[in-house]
C-alpha cells in the first residue's frame, strides 16, 4: 500500500520517540501543518518611516570617492555604507570603521539606518540549529523532530524556483544536487541573456519588458545624472546598469509571473532562489521558526540575506525594509537592501509585487531603479517587504563562488555608454 507524505513523516516522528523514550510529549506542536505568520507579531508603525536627520556637516564633507554626487547628500552615510554593503559586517561595526578611516561623524540615533539594531543586527543570530556533538540526547532528539516537522510544512507549503540562465550548465548542476541533499523540489525559469541583438525584443513580446521602454533614453537619463560625479564614479555606475541588470530584472519578473500562474501547484508561500546560492542545512527548519515565530502578518516578500538592511529590526531576524531618505529619488535612492538571491514571497501577493517591480523597474526617468532589488526597497512603503540581514552567520543562505554573470554582461555591453558618459564630462570640463 502507499505512503501518503504525512504517514512518512507520522512514522519518522513515532520511530524517533520509540527510540528515545525520555522525549518530552509536550514538545510537540499542534499546528506543524500550519502558519504563514505569527499573529502575535507586532506591525510596524506608520511613524517609524518618517525621514532621518544627520549632522549638517555630513552634507558639506568632501565626496566619498567613486560615489556619485548629489546636492546635499550626507557623505558621513556614504561612507558608512562602503563599509558595510558587502560581506557581513553589522552597521556598528561598519560606522566604527568609517569613522576611525573617514574621519566621519559617527550616526546618532536619529540617523542610523537599522533602528533598533541590537534586537536583529547581530550574527549569533545567523548560528546553526543543529546542536553540537556536546547536546544531549534530548536535544539532539527534539532537534530531529522539528526537523522533520518543518520538512513537511515545507514540502507542503512552498513552491520552489530557480532563475538560471540555459548556459549557466555547471551553476544549474550544483544548484541542483544541493536542493536533492536538502530534499527540495525544484521548477528551473531560464534567465535571459540580452546580449544577443533580438534579446531585447524578445523580452519585450513576452511581456517582459515594455515595448514603450526605451533603453537609450534610460542611458541618457543615467549620463545627464552623473555629470557631476568623478570618473571612477561615472565608471561603476555604469559598469552596474548594463544589459546584464536588464536581463536580471526580467528574468525574476518572469518567474514571479511563472510562479503567479502556477495555480495547480496551490501552494501558499513561493520561493525565489538565484542560481549561485548555497543553502544551509537547517534552510526549512530556519523558514519555518521564521514564519512561525517572527513574521508580522502583513508580510508579502521576505529576502533571506539582504546585504546593507536600511529600515527597523522587528524581531530577532528580520528588518522591515524602508525607502532609504538619505537618498534622492532620482537614482531610485539607491544603496540598501542589496541582493535578491532567496527571496520569500505570499503566493496571493505575487501579481501585486510584481506588477509593482514591472512599473518602478521601467521607469526611463530613474534608471537606477534597473535593478530589482534597488527597485524593491524603493517601493518598500508600498509593499510589505522584509528582509533577514546578512550579518547574521551563516544565516538561511550563502553567496555562491560564482563570478556574476549580470556584471560580466554588464562590462561586455556598457563600453559606448561610459564612452559616452566620459565624453560630456570632458566637454563640460568636471573632471
């Protein structure tokens, strides 16, 4: 006869307790089956996004270094993020630096961009679930149950998604036998390389990408916002808003439609994942206290390691994500929340934050919203967006050793446009 999945796991939980006896019954929760969200959780309040003052003085300092220049932008920030937008340092850590090394007025708590660090900021809170070899066998033993709970709260509830490119042969592999070691099913959506002439059109009859946006009018805003910024500035903007974040950006809005449409499937919760991340051994069990214990029931997407988090920390491992203010709209107030490499979304709220990305992803008039995870947090009042902060070791997930291969595209297709960039800066004499 068959083994439903629930009598798998029903056997699996009665084997564990037949083999240690000495297991609390009360250990068992009621509700594994369920829970998107924890009820209890408190929403945050329409006060917390009010604009954040900084010392008059960090918007007269000289400009940091390859960073673009605005009127009035408060280079103490600036600095601040350098330090802290890559990797996993904590935002105290990162303003210790920059102030010893920049010579920087240091954020009052008026500024900082994570309120209330101390509760999420912090990188124990990334450790490991799975007790050491020193537990005892009472923990080791309930650690297996929840394991095996959240195992099939998982396989229930969310679907799974990969974006990779058809090329991306040996990323796709690994990807692949990770999610088998981890017992995850997995549907592929190809990226899309736009580095072939009909790339682009292509995208545009699927959908994908507007038939009314306009590329080099998206350059041309790009160049006039940089005239005032140094070479080296100029250089890697522009390195960074190639055809590559273009195709990126279609690339997840196409799965985020694929996933929108996948009602057989009539699964609540859907997964995003790039294809050069590395999972953690405890990835469901940690998705699962998350949801369970942590996420305000408002949520619509949650990123699973967000890079330079800019908002307010509302539980042990979550930020609610905010429209970064030290920042001008015009550049899609860029900065924070970088990475979109494991991305958790309600299945009912898909359409909605994808037609909200499609909107802000191509707007010609703030190209740097071309990014999607940029774009993401700009919207971050508009959509219930929160995020785990990669400072937390080793977290839900890893970066991959993989090269980007947006910013290989990006440096294969941008060469005219810095050209061009360059070429009325030296005419009108800023560098």
């Amino acid at each position: 006869m068959a083994i439903c999945p629930a009598q798998r796991v029903w056997r699996h939980v009665i084997g564990l307790l037949c083999l240690q006896p000495t297991w609390p019954a009360s250990t068992v929760s009621t509700d594994w089956l369920d829970g998107r969200c924890a009820p209890h959780a408190a929403l945050l309040p329409p006060e917390a996004c009010a604009p954040r003052a900084f010392p008059e003085q960090c918007a007269t300092r000289t400009p940091v270094d390859g960073s673009w220049v605005w009127p009035g932008r408060n280079w103490c920030w600036v600095a601040t993020k350098r330090h802290a937008c890559y990797g996993h340092h904590t935002w105290e850590e990162a303003a210790e630096v920059a102030e010893k090394e920049m010579e920087v007025v240091k954020a009052t708590e008026g500024d900082v961009p994570l309120r209330r660090p101390e509760l999420c900021d912090v990188r124990a809170h990334g450790r490991p679930l799975k007790p050491n070899e020193t537990a005892s066998v009472q923990q080791r033993t309930s650690f297996r149950i929840e394991a095996a709970e959240a195992s099939f709260w998982f396989d229930r509830n969310v679907a799974v998604y990969v974006v990779s490119l058809p090329s991306a042969v040996l990323r796709w592999n690994r990807m692949q036998q990770r999610l088998q070691e981890l017992e995850i099913n997995v549907q592929r959506v190809d990226g899309i390389d736009l580095a072939s002439a009909s790339g682009l059109e292509a995208a545009k009859k699927e959908g994908l990408v507007p038939f009314g946006w306009n590329y080099t009018a998206a350059k041309e805003t790009m160049v006039r916002l940089l005239q005032k910024s140094s070479k080296s500035a100029a250089e890697r903007y522009l390195e960074n808003y190639g055809l590559g974040t273009v195709g990126c950006a279609a690339a997840h809005l196409r799965a985020l439609w694929t996933a929108a449409s996948a009602w057989h499937a009539r699964k609540p919760l859907v997964l995003i994942l790039e294809d050069d991340v590395w999972l953690e051994e405890d990835f469901k069990l940690k998705v699962r206290k998350l949801l369970k214990a942590e996420a305000p029931c408002d949520w619509q997407v949650i990123s699973l390691r967000s890079q330079c988090p800019y908002g307010t920390c509302v539980s042990p491992h979550l930020t609610r994500v905010q429209p970064d203010g030290n920042e001008p709209e015009e550049m899609c107030r860029h900065g924070v929340n970088y990475g979109f490499y494991a991305m958790l979304y309600q299945a009912d709220a898909l359409i909605f934050v994808a037609n909200a990305l499609h909107q802000e992803i191509w707007n010609s008039s703030t190209p740097g919203c071309l990014a999607n995870d940029v774009a993401l947090a700009q919207i971050s009042d508009r959509v219930a967006y929160y995020a785990v902060p990669s400072s937390q070791e080793p977290g839900f997930v890893q970066h991959g050793h993989f090269p980007s291969v947006r910013s290989v595209l990006n440096q294969q297709t941008s060469a005219a446009w810095l050209d061009q960039v360059l070429q009325k800066k030296r005419s009108s004499q800023v560098l």
